[in-house]
C-alpha cells in the first residue's frame, strides 16, 4: 500500500429533496465520480489527469483545486498534492457533480494526512469548491458527501450539521434528462421573499421528513416530500417534470421531486423492486417526449467518500 497515495469513489448527491432546499442532503451509493491524490513534496494543488467530461485543470479553475487551496492553507503541511480525476458525474446534472470533486479531494488530503480536521472542517473547504461552481458556497450537497447518509445543515453561521439515519429499505431512482442546468444560473430565478403561509407549510415538511426517516415511517417520508417554494418556479426548466412525477408516484413511489437544481428528477421508494419499476416507468416520459435519458437506482450511501 503506498501511503502517499489513496483512490477514492466520491458520490453523488441527492440536495434540497424537496422541502429542504440548501440544508438538506442525501449521499448515493450507485454513481460518483473517482479520484486519485497523491502527497507531493511541491507545494500547492495540481490537477494532472481529468477525464470524463471537458472540465478546465487549472488549480484555480476547478471545483477539486479550489477546495484543495482552502485545506492547504488551513493544514499544517509544507508541501502539495496532485490530483487526477475520472469524471463520471456530468455537470450541470443536478446530482452534486461540483461537490462530489470537492469533497473528494478534502477528504483523501485528509486522510493522508492522517485526518488532521473533521468531517464539518472538511465541509467548509469543500463549499469553497462550491462556491466557485453555483457563486454561492453551500453545503446541502457536500455535506453528505462527506458525512454519508442523510444531513441537515442546522446552520450555516457557526456552521452545524446533523445527520439523519437512513431507513434500510429507502432507495432512489435518479433519471436524468440529457439537458444541462447551470447552478448559478437556476438560482438566479428563485424568489428571495415567501409567504408566512408558505413558510408554515414548507416547516411542517421538513420536520415531517426528519421524523419520517428517524422513525422508518415511509408514509410520513413520502407526505413530506412537497416543496412550495422551490419546486413551482425551478420546475418550468424541466421539459415533462410534472408528468415524470406523476408517473412515478402512479409507479409507487413514496414521493418525487427535483434533484438540486434539476434537471436530474429523484423518487424514493421502499424496497428496490420498487425503486426500479419507477425508474421503468420514469424512462417511457422521456421516450415519448424524445429526450434522452441516464437513469439511477441507489441504495442509500452511509459512508460518504471511501477510498476503492
């Protein structure tokens, strides 16, 4: 074993799940990108190998090298790391593509260096990578991909976050259409302001969905599931979002909504027979529109990254 060198599996990451938009996450187990990262007596980041999608190398540029910098000059570590990156998650897929590289390369610094800082430390490096990618450094994402499982950011400022047991039959299914949603641009879009009404409604999901999945209450999980802030204005970029969620729901599934900022559309269900048959039946809107498609089923990832 060279320990000067550790592989990682970064996952994917379900964020907002509906009702919890920038403080809630979920980690997959089916799809994440890889990433190789080596202790280096030179000082400061360096991306030797990106492959899978055109993304720039350039230390400052990418998401993995800007979240590298901010571990960098926190640790107490005279020389620098390299990186290498096989990309499997798209950008722009609404899968935590952006903090699955960020989160992966704090946390293989991390580990060979034989974890000088914590999970939460790790977060707030990563959200720098974040930061670059969406213009604003949030956590909903990185935070299970580091932590595994469920999360909720408590806050923001001191930075809390709690994790949240996942019921051992919950699955996901992730289709996503083959169109791209910029972050940035998604947010742009949103209100600033709601309703006191609205707020009630959206509070009273998310504490339902905390205590859906601390009490493996599926029904509760999938009554939780509605989001009325985010969903109405976001899902107008998804072509065939409302029918998608229909049919999923008519498919099983406990509930359904947009993943991040889309056009990724998740749905759990309990049991994976389940989780597969929505998918099949997730699949033939988009046949039918004519839009092509990736598609996901996942058990939930309780670890986070992991070295392979």
């Amino acid at each position: 074993m060279n320990e000067n060198e550790v592989k990682v599996f970064c996952p994917a990451t379900v964020a907002n799940i509906s009702c919890g938009f920038d403080v809630l996450g979920v980690a997959l187990d089916a799809v994440g990108d890889e990433m190789t990262v080596r202790k280096v007596t030179e000082k400061g980041i360096k991306i030797t190998k990106l492959s899978g999608q055109d993304l720039p190398k350039e230390t400052l540029n990418n998401v993995a090298g800007v979240a590298g910098n901010a571990f960098l000059l926190a640790a107490d570590y005279e020389g620098g790391f390299e990186i290498e990156i096989n990309k499997k998650i798209k950008p722009g897929s609404g899968i935590g593509s952006s903090a699955a590289s960020s989160a992966g390369a704090v946390w293989a610094m991390n580990h060979l260096l034989d974890y000088p800082f914590n999970n939460t430390d790790l977060v707030k490096f990563a959200m720098e990578g974040e930061r670059l990618a969406s213009d604003v450094a949030h956590a909903d994402n990185v935070a299970p991909a580091l932590f595994g499982g469920f999360t909720l950011v408590r806050s923001y400022s001191p930075l809390d976050i709690i994790t949240i047991p996942a019921p051992s039959e919950l699955f996901i299914t992730i289709i996503h259409p083959q169109i791209e949603i910029k972050t940035s641009d998604s947010r742009k879009i949103l209100k600033t302001t709601i309703s006191m009404e609205t707020g009630i409604k959206q509070w009273g999901n998310v504490g339902g969905l905390i205590a859906g999945l601390f009490k493996e209450d599926y029904a509760l999980i999938g009554r939780s599931l509605e989001d009325h802030i985010v969903e109405p204005i976001r899902s107008i970029l998804i072509p065939g979002f409302d029918e998608v969620k229909k049919t999923a729901l008519s498919a099983g599934a406990l509930g359904s909504g947009i993943s991040g900022s889309g056009p990724s559309i998740f749905a759990f269900s309990k049991g994976k027979e389940t989780a597969i048959k929505v998918g099949n039946a997730m699949k033939l809107v988009y046949d039918k529109i004519g839009i092509a498609y990736e598609i996901h089923v996942s058990k939930i990832n309780t670890d986070g990254v992991r070295p392979l």
